[in-house]
C-alpha cells in the first residue's frame, strides 16, 4: 500500500489508478468511519502504522493478543482492526471491497476485505488490558461500549488521508518529518509523546533527556479524539508551541499526532515507540507510567506497575530498531531555584510541586500560577480556556422518577437564573426534548439512551460556548448518565442532582396518569413499574422533593452552585 502523498510512481498512472478506485468504490458497499477510526485509518495511510497495509486480519489478530506479534513474527502489540455493526459484517463477503468514507461521506480508501469474524472481547480486553472487566480499566469499558461487535480485516487502497483545517502547519506526515531530519542534519532525534499541558518541569526532563541521549527532539502531542471544535483543542495546540519557544533553537519540531489512543499501558507503550520508528527516531522517552489510564490520579490508582512501560519496551529495543529512554521526573528545589532529578531529592531540600488538580483550581478561582511552574505565555493560553467557574457554563442535570418533581424544580432554577442575568439559560425538559429532538424515538432501553445522550449533547454545546443548560428528564439508566458526565465535564461545569422522591408519592402525584395505566394494563415500559431505575452513582446532590418545597430544593442546588464557585 503507498501513501496518497508518494509520487514515485508516474504521475499519470498514480492519478489514473485513484481515479479507478473513485469509479469503482461508487458501486461498493460503504463504511462511515468515527473519529477514532480516522485516526487509525490516517495513520495506516501514512505509514505510522508499518509494517501494516491495511486493517489486521483474524490471524494477525490473534497473534497480537497471544504473542505481540503478527503471523510472520513482527512485534506488532495493540490490534488495529475495523469494526462495524453486525449488520454491515452480515452484508459483507470476504474477497469483496468496501469503500472507507469519513463523516461527511467522502471516500478516503477502498478496503479489499480477507477477513470477516465476531471477535471475542473479553479475551481481548484481558490480551491487551490485562483486565476484562469495565469497572476496573476505562479501555475496556470503551471497548465493549463504543467498538463495533464485528471486524474486517484486509489491505488498503488509499486515496485520500483525512481533512484537517486546523493546524495544518503542524500535521506531518512520517516522510514530510523524515524530510525535514535530514534538511535539518538530525542523525539523532529523541521522540516525546505527550496528551497533557506542559510546564517547566516537563521542559527540564525533555532537554534533560535529549541530552543523555545526544539527541534532537520530535514533541508529538496527541490530537486524536479531540473535536476540532473544542477549545481545549486549541489551547492545547497553543500551548505547545508557546512551550516550543522556550527550548534551545534548532533542538526541537512540533508535529501532532492524530493517536487514538488505548490507555494499554506497556503494549501500547511498546506500540507508540514503532510509531516514533516510523516517524524516524532514534529514540522514544518512556515514562514509568507511560500510557496509565489513571497516571494523573496519583500512585496509589495506577493501574500497571510503575517501570512495567519502560521495562517493556527496553527488551524489545534492539528488535523494533529505537532505543528507549527513561523520562526522568524533575521536580523545583526551592533552595536551588532550579529544577532536579526526583531521585536526586536530599531529605532537607524544600520541595515544590502543583499538582493538575491544584493548577486546574488555581485557574478556576483566577488564582496566582507561580512562573517557576509554569510561563506566563502558557499560562495565558490556559486562563483563555479555563476562565475562573463564575465565568464558565455548566449544566444541572436533574434525573428522577416521573413525578418526583424535576420538571417543577428546573423551571424554578431558570428563574432563578434569569434574574441573576449573568449568562444565557436554556431549559431542556424531558417532554419538550422528546417533541421537539427526538419525536421518532420509541421507549425502548436503546431509544431512551439516545435521547438522553441527545439531551448531552445539546447541554455540552450550551456548557462549552458559556451558557446554563438545565436537563430534566427521567434518564433511568446510568451508562448514558455517565456518558453525559464525560463529555460535559470536559468543556464546564456538571452538577448531577438526583431527586429520591419514593415511588409512592410519585405515584400520588401521577400527574400525566402513567403509574395508573401501567397498573392498569394499558401501557407498558413505565420507569418504575415495569421498567427499571437505575440509581445514580455519584450524584453531587440528592433531594426528596416529598420533604421540601420546590424553592427549598431550588436553594440547595444554588448553594451548592455558590460554594463550588459556578455563582456568586
């Protein structure tokens, strides 16, 4: 498979052949990639993925779960298989093709299919995870939620990498980088993978690094699965190349990755140093946590044993041709007025340290950021998109039986609001959204998370562009619960209010007369009787609306609003 971007070949036949594909890929079935499987697809277009020309077939794939390795022996750690509903597997017939389109419908590559099978998933969480269970690893719970139940194997015929309008500047292709190594004589170039802000410390561990290693450096900062739309996806871009300024010149290049990462921890560590390889490294900074999925939540949470990323990929070095190196962690004496090793730390020096849960309360109460943690330039870009919580959008999500009273307290909340006349309210009550969003929609289980996933959406629209969206209905279930959580908490503020008003009394209020025909006989799928409610897990208010009044209830929630600081 060649890249979209090599001309080695003549130019009339290259262009000839793309033209065929289009032709042809007009009478093949066709797949609608996600956004994770756009970045899968546009790195196996570009050859960040080699040895792979295409997606993993059954044989490869289970011997990347066994073994790390693909049927002929190449280290191959994390599968990349395409996955689709039942049905489009159903449709499909191996030796058959399949047009590969983005969102939007534009095709990017034909797929000449060789494999069609349902894999197992609980014996792929445990191969690549090392757990199958959801509760315990967010990759897993993705993996059973968000991945299809069916895969396709075969070798891509690309015409197109993916469209960005952003950054265009910064997104290299592995052989546009490769070019510019050698037009910059870099013989030695030590890669640096990054999702997160970075600071002072991180610029002292990657010069620090470099060093040892007699090396240039290629920061690769993930963009993956962020939406071009967010904010945060531009802060971060930002950030880096504010940071970028602050390193020797002619060290360092700024190209982003378009990752969709696993959180596998050393598999996948293991995964991102044949993707520096690709990318021409000599060189791949390995933290002792590296691809943790809970790295940032403090030791005690981790998931893999600490040093298991480094180890891994250290025994694998001389195979996959780059040379792994330990990221040292750097932390500020005071004493000293500089940054040293951790393991350099003398009992009687006088440590500092802002954690990111501190950083991120320090910007939401426009709190002072010291410059020995941070630069002012970085720090401006951070206070654009994190501006202090009085300034920011937030939703109150309000879930509840049928006549526990969410409706009557949403509606004394917009009030409440609007006079405080500080940002713009939007009220998305259960009944009003099912009219007017989702009228086609049944009350089955699948239907009903729809529309609450729905009603997420709309409120993290409202929340990210600094408005007040107030939800109200039943949302009887938690998986579309949490899911709104997740993405409403990236981009605001998010206060879960659930009224635990009993049944009974739901029952004698029964103002639409629900329970009464669902008692009856005369409908059925009715949250509470014959369906159920599941209850939340970590609301962040609980109310029994059958012991106070709905002004009462509306004051516990602005409380609560006022101490986290969302009000004043």
């Amino acid at each position: 498979m060649k890249p979209v971007y090599d001309y080695s070949e003549n130019l009339l036949v290259h262009f000839r052949r793309i033209e065929s594909l289009k032709e042809a890929g007009l009478g093949y079935p066709s797949w609608h990639l996600d956004t994770r499987q756009l970045c899968d697809l546009e790195l196996l277009l570009s050859r960040a993925f080699y040895p792979l020309i295409g997606y993993l077939g059954r044989k490869d794939y289970e011997s990347v779960l066994k073994d790390m390795r693909l049927s002929d022996g190449t280290v191959w750690p994390v599968p990349v298989c395409l996955d689709v509903s039942e049905e489009m597997a159903l449709s499909l017939k191996e030796g058959g093709c399949l047009a590969i389109r983005d969102g939007e419908g534009f095709m990017l590559a034909v797929l000449n299919i060789t494999d069609i099978w349902k894999p197992d998933k609980k014996q792929e969480a445990q191969s690549v995870f090392g757990t199958n269970d959801p509760q315990k690893h967010p990759g897993v719970r993705n993996l059973y939620e968000k991945v299809g139940d069916w895969y396709i194997g075969g070798t891509l015929e690309g015409l197109h990498l993916p469209i960005h309008y952003d950054f265009r500047g910064l997104r290299f292709t592995p052989g546009e980088v490769h070019r510019q190594f050698s037009q910059n004589g870099w013989r030695h170039v030590i890669g640096f993978q990054t999702e997160k802000h970075l600071h002072c410390a991180h610029k002292e561990m990657t010069i620090r690094a470099a060093r040892e290693a007699g090396a240039s450096i290629l920061l690769q900062p993930v963009v993956g699965l962020t939406h071009p739309g967010d904010l945060d996806h531009y802060t971060q871009v930002r950030c880096y190349q504010e940071i970028v300024k602050k390193y020797p010149k002619n060290i360092i290049m700024l190209s982003l990755v378009p990752l969709a990462m696993r959180k596998a921890g050393p598999r996948e560590a293991l995964w991102h140093a044949i993707i520096r390889k690709n990318y021409g490294c000599s060189h791949f900074m390995v933290a002792d946590d590296h691809a943790d999925p809970f790295s940032s939540n403090g030791n005690a949470d981790r998931f893999y044993p600490l040093h298991a990323a480094q180890e891994l990929v250290s025994s694998f070095e001389e195979e996959i041709g780059i040379k792994m190196v330990p990221l040292k962690k750097m932390v500020y004496v005071e004493e000293k007025a500089e940054y040293i090793p951790e393991d350099e730390v003398g009992p009687d020096m006088n440590v500092k340290h802002i954690s990111s849960n501190e950083l991120r309360r320090r910007l939401e109460n426009g709190l002072e950021i010291p410059e020995w943690f941070s630069y002012p330039e970085v720090v401006a870009e951070l206070r654009h998109a994190y501006p202090p919580r009085s300034k920011q959008g937030f939703t109150v999500f309000i879930t509840g039986l049928s006549g526990a009273g969410k409706s009557t307290l949403a509606k004394v909340l917009m009030v409440k609001f609007m006079e405080m006349r500080d940002r713009p309210v939007t009220l998305l009550d259960g009944d009003i959204v099912r009219k007017n969003l989702s009228s086609e929609l049944t009350f089955s289980k699948e239907h009903r998370n729809l529309n609450i996933t729905r009603i997420g959406f709309v409120a993290g629209e409202i929340t990210k562009n600094g408005g007040i969206a107030l939800c109200a209905p039943i949302a009887p279930y938690e998986e579309p619960r949490r899911h709104n959580r997740e993405l409403i908490s990236s981009c605001g503020g998010y206060v879960e209010v659930y009224l635990s008003t009993p049944l009974d009394v739901c029952e004698q209020r029964d103002r639409k007369g629900l329970y009464a025909k669902a008692k009856a006989g005369k409908m059925k799928g009715v949250t509470g009787v014959d369906d159920p409610y599941v209850l939340p897990s970590n609301p962040e208010i609980v109310i029994n609306t059958a012991e106070v009044t709905p002004d009462e209830a509306a004051q516990e929630v602005l409380l609560y609003l006022e101490e986290q600081g969302y009000i004043r």
